[in-house]
C-alpha cells in the first residue's frame, strides 16, 4: 500500500493525484463504520488530537471531533476567540504550549493565511489546515471530490462549475487546485468585484455571468458568500447578488440534466441557492457530503499517524 509521505496537510496546492487518489481510496473504506450500529473501531486508542480553532465553525470542528472519536482517538476542543489582528507570538506560544502536552495531532483553523504553515514548520507533531484565512481548506476539498467520485464514478473529464465569491474563498481555492490536478475542467463565475485577478492562471475559465459557466456542467458547486471576509461591501445588497448568482431551476437547466449540486455550508437559503434545489435529492448531494466529510477526516487520521505502515 502506497504511504502519504507527509507530515502535514496544509492544503491541496502541494498534494500530487496519487496523494489525493489515496486519500480519497482510504475515506471510501472509512465510510462504513459511521452506518454501524457501533460506530468506533480501536484503530487510534491511545492517540490524541487538538481541534485549536481561532474562527467559528460548527461543521468543519464537530466532522474532525467525529472522525477523530469513531477511530477512539482522545479528542480535545479548544476555541480561542481572537482579536481581530492575531498578533504571531500568541500562535507561537499557544503551538509550544499544545507541544508540551504532546498530542499526536494539531487541527488548526485560523484568520490568517499561512498560519498552519507556520505552526507545522515549529512543532514535530502532524499538522491539519481546517481552513487559513482565504488561502486553503484542504479537508472541505477532499470530501467534495470524494462526492462527486462517490456519484459520478469518476472526476476526470467532467466539468465543474463553481459559482460565487471566489476572491474570499478557500474552498474554491483548494477545489480549483485538487479537481485541476484531478483532470477535471474548471469553470468559475462570480461578481467582477469577487473574482481575483488572474484567476485563469490557475488553468480555470473565468466568466461574469453564472450561465456561462453553467452551460453543460456536470457539478455545480455553489459557494457561501463570505460576509465576514470582505473588507467593505463588494456588491450592493444581497437581493441583488441573488438576483444575478442564485442558483435556481431556470439556471440549473443550463447544465447537463443529471448534474449534481454541491455546496460546502452553511447556506443563504434564496441568495446562493433556492431552498428548493437545496433540498432536492434529485439533485442534491449536500448531505453526502457532509457524511463524507467525516471519513475523509478519519482517513486524514489514520494516514497521518501511521496508520498506512502496514
């Protein structure tokens, strides 16, 4: 069985395709332990794991508690509430202190990009990226290829579509770099003022207009609007960000009649996406990928700590 190879996951810019195939083969095998009536297996008994989160999440913390909790892992939650200028001493410290008490995992997420990086270049222990600033949320972006291999059978040669703010995004971020690297085509849409420049450079097609980039998709993954990300308001009001980049039944036709929705939550019901496609099973996968996103965790997990030394 082929080894990760890495002492961190900081984001999917640095993962080559078989890192990523891998990743996505051990989730698959993870997946059905969660539909056991006992859902914990022995597998980590004895390690331990430090969820250090400086921004709110409910999803992202709890999925890593779960994964880390159904491999028997000790599992400890710490939510800083920060100021809004993270002054690099106080991570520093924190990253010694955590050190010192030697758990075997650090998930960090954090309001600046490049703060797992750092984290991961002073401590011995495995670092995981839940998401720095608008830079990478490598976990979010495994699981989403995860659903759509899941459901489509395959990532290479589809095309993707991914709708909104893509200038704050690290979901975006990290999904442009893994489904690139995963052979699939990439199109993204957004306001002018959320779309970074030179985007294209990252071997996407960018367009202004959320039909351009629907036309024949097989995966449309819209995106949340990053309200506490932007600066100064970028777009005059919701209803009209909705009026022009809200998925819906008209503009969903535009895609191929068999294309999955995606969205990495939590959602503007009726600004990025009517709640009617929201929760459409027809075509909707929202919750497959929230399912998935703890065994791409528990994989993470168990690759990390040696899991894969067989």
């Amino acid at each position: 069985m082929m080894k990760l190879g890495k002492k961190d996951i900081l984001g999917i810019q640095d993962m080559t395709p078989d890192e990523i195939r891998l990743i996505l083969d051990t989730a698959e095998s993870f997946l059905e332990i969660s539909t056991r009536d006992i859902k914990k297996v022995p597998t980590l008994r004895g390690k331990s794991v430090i969820n250090l989160f400086y921004e709110a999440s409910t999803r992202t913390r709890t999925s890593f508690e779960i994964a880390g909790k159904r491999l028997s892992a000790d599992t400890i939650n710490i939510s800083a509430s920060t100021s809004s200028v993270v002054k690099g001493e106080t991570l520093i410290d924190t990253a010694r202190n955590l050190e010192a008490m030697n758990p075997d995992i650090i998930v960090l997420r954090h309001s600046a990009a490049g703060a797992p990086r750092l984290l991961a270049s002073l401590v011995r222990q495995s670092i995981i990226n839940a998401g720095d600033g608008a830079n990478e949320h490598p976990s979010q972006a495994l699981l989403d290829m995860m659903t759509i291999r899941e459901k489509k059978g395959r990532i290479d040669g589809l095309k993707v579509a991914i709708i909104g703010d893509i200038l704050h995004s690290r979901v975006a971020r990290s999904n442009i770099y893994g489904l690139t690297k995963m052979g699939a085509r990439v199109a993204v849409a957004g306001p002018a003022t959320m779309m970074p420049r030179g985007i294209e450079r990252l071997g996407v097609e960018a367009f202004l207009k959320i039909d351009d980039a629907l036309a024949d998709a097989d995966v449309v993954m819209m995106l949340r609007i990053q309200l506490e990300r932007q600066q100064q308001n970028i777009f005059p009001s919701l209803r009209e960000y909705a009026q022009h980049f809200c998925l819906n039944r008209r503009n969903l036709q535009l895609a191929r009649p068999d294309a999955i929705v995606m969205h990495p939550g939590p959602m503007n019901r009726g600004v990025e996406i009517s709640p009617d496609i929201a929760d459409d099973p027809g075509c909707s996968v929202i919750l497959d990928q929230v399912n998935n996103g703890v065994a791409v965790r528990m994989a993470l997990f168990y690759l990390l700590t040696g899991g894969n030394d067989e």
